[in-house]
C-alpha cells in the first residue's frame, strides 16, 4: 500500500505495479493536489542543494552517485511523458544557475568546478557573457547545463494516476491516513490492511506522529503572467528559453511556459519558514514583479495567478527515508525537495521492498548526525532551526 498520490506515491506505486505486486494508494485529497502539483515544474537534478556542496560533504565518488540518482528521477519523468505521450506543457529548456552579485558568482564557479570535476557538461559565463543567455540582466555570471526541462507537473499527476488505473492499480483519493498501527492505515472511510505500507506523505509525515524533528517545511509563492510577446520573451532570452534561478538562500527563479507565459517563484525568511501557510499572495506578486522589473527594467509584466506552496525539508536539505522505529511494516519517504528526487525516491522505496536496494539507506536515514541535533532544535524551535541549518548546508 502506498500512502500518498504526489511524484514519490505515484512513482513507487507504478515500480510496484510493473513488478506484478496488487497496489492500492491512498490519497488525502487528490493526486497532485499538494506540492508536487504546486510546483514550478523544474525538471532538474538541482533543487535545494548544489553539486558542489554534495562534493564538499561526501568527496567525489559518493557525491556523484547521489547526482546520478537525481538524474534517475529526471530520465524517469522524462521517459513517461515520451513513452505514454503525456500532455503536459513538456518544455526542453537547459538550466542557468545565476549570480546575484560578487559573492554569488563564487558558488556559480564552485558549481561549474564541481561538474567540471565530475565530467558533467556545463558552460560557464562571466558577468559579460551572462547578457548575451539573459538579456538586460543585473546577474554577475552563471553555469548553464543541459538536458532538463520544465513541465505542469499537476498534469503529469494526473495523467500516471489514470495510467496507473487503466492498468489495474487501485487509487482512492480524498482518503486521509489518520493513523497506522501494524498493518492497518485508519482512514475516515474505514480501515486498510497490507502487508507493507510506504508512506509517500511528504510534509504531512509528522502528522502520522512519525519524524517530527527530522521533517519541516518550507514556503515559496510563485505566479504566472499574462503571455509574454515575442519581443518581450527575446528581451529576456535572445537565444534560446531556459530555467533559471539565483545564488540566495531564499532564491528567485522563473522560466517560460509553452505559451509565453513567465513563470516565476520565491519568496522570503519572514514567510518561508512560517509554521502555516500563507495567503498574502498580494505582497508576493508585488515582490515577483519587482524582481523581474529589476532584472529586465524594459519588460512590462502582468501576473494573472497567485499561489502559495510548501514542501517538506530536512534539516540538511537530503530527503529522509526509513523505516518507522516502531513497526518494521512501514517505510517513509519524505523530505524530497524537488520532482526528480521525489521521484527517485519513491521508485528506490519500491526497489528496496521488491529486491532489497538499500544503498542509500544511510546517507538519506532520519537518524543520520544533523548540525542541529533535538535538544537544541527544542529550544530553538523549528524555525530558526531549519533556517540555521539549511544556511550552513549551502553555504558553510
């Protein structure tokens, strides 16, 4: 059983499908409704955390395995949409990683050093070069590297839940897990017994009362604009269309959708690690649109929707998986800061239970040494907590 129906849920329930394993997933609204549906749909191995700083912690040969992982679930989510032709604004677009200032141009370099190191293809460009891939831009530089793309990821969702269906794996959605004791999720409808259970819930796996020191939250808010004119979209991209984000803590990003419209996302320490969502989607689409009008002064943008989005986080910004310290029954994946880890993850969860993979079991255990350990993080509180943490991850 497979509680959760976002990208791990449902791509651990299709592994598990396609092994001959009967497969139900349970899903408290409706597949894609929570952050795998919100998101920008960047398809990259980036997320909340670089190369360079795996490179640091783990030296070559792990930091590299744990990258190629990340690709999996990019070629994962990219042989999908190919094989079953999923309709799902499906944009090849290389990925920009730019420097805000001086200081952000040494991570940029960083990153460029850590693929060169790794042999993974990028192109660097100085604070002269980045004008001619970013038209009018205020960035001091930036690392470009290929094969990624963007798509509407609340799509895709939709449309593996319905290949999942078609081939026989069963999916009941606004079914919300309110417990698990031994084999047995309670649900409000009644009660499920398997005899695993994977636990794909993201942020909301402490509300099982399970890794509620080692998974929070972060908030980020984006917005699409009214299509953009060809000539606004060479402005900012006179050669070719690409994902971008920038070197902040709490960064920026946007990228075009199939339609000219520019999707862009961020946000701020105020709000990004607030315990509750936030709804103040005014304030935010101001500060989108300032971001933009500062980086391309002679672009003119509308915003035509608002939304707001959390994703669950670990302390050091690597997803957490395990076992439940109390019942071996039951494995959670959470903590999967971007669509390809999700994923990956969520695939790694079904091959661990249906041949025993386990090389990342330790690296990614909610167990594993944090810079911040629980008697601290209870003085402190979750917020300042996660924002200490992940500062010293990207940065220290």
């Amino acid at each position: 059983m497979v509680v959760g129906g976002g990208m791990a849920g449902l791509s651990c329930a299709q592994k598990l499908h396609e092994a001959g394993l009967e497969v139900v997933v349970i899903e408290k609204d409706f597949c894609g409704s929570g952050a795998s549906g919100k998101t920008s749909g960047f398809i990259t191995p980036d997320s909340e955390i670089e190369l360079g700083s795996l490179l640091d912690t783990y030296g070559p040969e792990k930091a590299k395995r744990i990258w190629e992982f990340v690709i999996s679930g990019v070629e994962n989510i990219r042989k999908n949409i190919e094989q079953y032709g999923i309709s799902c604004d499906y944009q090849k677009q290389d990925s920009l990683f730019v420097a805000n200032n001086t200081s952000g141009f040494k991570s940029v370099k960083k990153e460029y050093e850590a693929r060169r190191q790794l042999e993974y293809v990028s192109t660097l460009y100085d604070n002269t070069e980045i004008k001619k891939v970013v038209g009018g831009s205020m960035y001091t530089g930036g690392v470009r590297y290929p094969e990624t793309f963007g798509m509407n990821s609340y799509l895709y969702c939709q449309a593996i839940k319905e290949i999942l269906r078609t081939s026989g794996v069963t999916i009941y959605e606004q079914t919300f897990a309110k417990s698990i004791t031994g084999h047995e999720v309670l649900t409000e409808r009644g009660r499920i017994t398997a005899e695993h259970i994977i636990v794909c819930a993201d942020r909301f796996i402490p509300d099982l009362g399970a890794l509620e020191k080692e998974i929070y939250h972060v908030q980020t808010f984006l917005g699409v604009t009214k299509p953009l004119t060809n000539e606004q979209v060479k402005k900012i991209f006179p050669e070719e269309k690409m994902m971008v984000w920038d070197t902040d803590l709490v960064y920026n990003y946007f990228r075009l959708t199939g339609d000219n419209r520019l999707l862009i996302g961020g946000g701020d320490l105020l709000y990004t690690y607030a315990h509750n969502v936030s709804n103040n989607t005014s304030r935010f689409g101001r500060r989108l649109k300032n971001y933009i009008k500062k980086k391309f002064p002679t672009i003119d943008i509308e915003m035509e929707y608002l939304w707001p989005g959390m994703l669950g986080v670990s302390k050091d910004l690597l997803p957490i998986i395990g076992l439940d310290k109390d019942n071996e029954h039951v494995f959670y994946v959470g903590a999967a800061t971007g669509l390809p880890w999700a994923s990956a993850l969520g695939r790694y969860a079904a091959e661990r239970l249906i041949h025993g993979r386990n090389e990342f079991d330790e690296d990614f255990s909610p167990r594993r040494k944090f810079v911040i350990g629980h008697r601290l993080q209870s003085l402190l509180g979750a917020p300042p907590t996660y924002a200490l943490s992940h500062g010293i991850a990207k940065y220290l």
